[in-house]
C-alpha cells in the first residue's frame, strides 16, 4: 500500500466539499461545517486509492488555464463535429460504416494524461478506447472506431487524438 | 429566451433520436455503443443546457440550475469510463462482430 500524500488528501477533501456545496446549496455555517467534517473522513479514508503522483498541479495558473481552455473550447468542437458526423451516418441508414480496432501511439506519459486523453476519445462519438499498453517505452491505445480511414498507426492516431492530445499536452505532460 | 431554449431542447433530441436509431439499426454490439455515445454526449448536454437556462433565466432558481449542470457533469465524468468497460468486458468474452472487421489490432496482439 502506498504512502497517503497530504496533496492527495487535500484534493480529495476539496472536491468533495464543492460537491457537498453545490448539492446541498445553504451557506449556513452548521451545514458548511457538517460537510467539511464528512468530506474530511472521507478524503483520509479513500485518498489512497484515486491519486498516486503529486496533486498540486492545479495550483500552477498556466496548467490550469490549459485545462480550461482545452475543456470550454478545444474538447467541445472537437465533440459536435464528431456528433454531427455520427448522427449523419445513423440517419443514413448505418451503411457507410467500416468498424475496426486500431492500435493508435500517444506521447503522454503520466495517469492523469493518459486518462483524460483515453476518457476523451471514448466521450467522442465514433471512437471507444479499448485497452491502455505500455510497450518499448511508449504507450499506445487499442481504439474501437466506427470508419477506418487509416490503419498505420501514426497517421490513425493523428486522425483520432490530433487536437486532443495537443490541448492535453499542455496540462499534464 | 423561450425560442432559444426550446431550440435547444430540440436540438437534443435531434442526436437522441440519432443515438436510438443507431442503436437500432448498427450491426454490431461495438458499433452500437459507439451510436449510444450519441445520446450521451450531445444529446444530454444539449437537453441539459436548456434545462439550466430555464431554471435561471424562467424559475429564477439558482440551486436548480447548478443541480442540472451537476447531473451534467456526473453524465461527462461517468459515461466514457462505463463504456470503456462494457467495450473491454465484451471484447474479451469473446463477443465478435458478424462481419469480419477490417482491422482488429487488438485481437492480433491478444489472441495469439
């Protein structure tokens, strides 16, 4: 069992205490001080088990405007341009597909990136992450999609994660 | 105001509607939840944005409408790691699209 850092704690207990405030809404002080007290036993008990690297990151501006700008701007184009094509297909009659499993390179390297960045192609109409692989020191994603256009893997990849992982690089490396 | 919410609301089920006749009509089990992303993705957060500009701008409730963009934000966050897993779960249970698909990368790094 890992070592509980005290990052992870306080990013747990944090996120916690703003969902507790966002759903429960009053600012009366016995409320706020009955959900810091849960969210505090909860972030000491579970915190172990969400985050193993340093938690810290979303107090650097830059990393967090990143985050911002790739999840307002980046992540919602890239989401309609991929509905609209996938509703074009349904309404056409689901004919002009060609499904197919590609193994696609990501340069990203730390959990977070890997998640975000595998969670986001999934949320994508059109492409499911299958299966995360670490091999020869890079790591690549088995990708579901519904219109192979390219198999080698690099090209594939490019067509898939292009501006995605762009905008995650600049977050997590 | 009212137009622009119902325009959205409509919107929605536009790519809900999409979504279900994918679901219907896609071949296979990986294409069908590749259909159901639809409904998911844009046809929720479509469905909740309207709900979150009648609450604040018709109800004048904020606590609605945060509550709503919650529930949207609980959709974003727990969707792809669901289907992740049911993909996974059926690929290898040995489920298989009918026709043959033109690259399986999975099945020949894992199945030999």
């Amino acid at each position: 069992m890992q070592k509980t850092k005290f990052s992870a704690v306080a990013a747990t207990f944090l996120v916690c205490f703003v969902f507790w405030v966002l759903l429960d809404f009053s600012f009366k002080a016995e409320e706020l001080l009955a959900g810091a007290i849960v969210s505090l036993a909860v972030a000491l008990f579970t915190a172990r088990f969400f985050i193993h690297e340093d938690a810290g990151w979303f107090l650097n501006p830059k990393r967090l405007f990143s985050l911002l700008r790739f999840w307002c701007v980046t992540f919602p184009i890239e989401l309609v341009k991929a509905n609209v094509a996938m509703a074009r297909i349904c309404f056409g009659g689901c004919r002009d597909i060609a499904p197919g499993i590609v193994k696609i390179p990501t340069e990203l390297k730390s959990d977070y990136g890997l998640a975000a960045l595998s969670n986001s192609i999934t949320l994508t109409p059109g492409t499911i992450t299958m299966e995360v692989t670490e091999e020869d020191g890079r790591n690549w994603l088995y990708v579901h999609w519904i219109k192979v256009r390219e198999t080698e893997p690099e090209a594939a990849g490019e067509a898939i994660k292009g501006t995605l992982e762009k905008g995650l690089k600049e977050v997590w490396a | 105001m009212r137009i622009v919410i119902d325009l959205l609301i409509a919107a929605g089920l536009v790519f809900a509607t999409a979504g279900t006749l994918g679901i219907l009509k896609m071949p296979d089990t990986f294409s069908r939840m590749q259909a159901a992303t639809c409904i998911s993705t844009l046809g929720v957060l479509l469905l909740a944005l309207g709900g979150i500009l009648y609450a604040a701008v018709m109800m004048h409730s904020a606590a609605s409408a945060i509550k709503i963009a919650v529930i949207a934000l609980m959709v974003l966050v727990t969707n792809p790691v669901g289907s992740h897993v049911i993909a996974k779960g059926a690929y290898s249970h040995g489920i298989r699209p009918e026709t043959k698909m033109d690259t399986d990368d999975l099945g020949r790094d894992f199945d030999e």
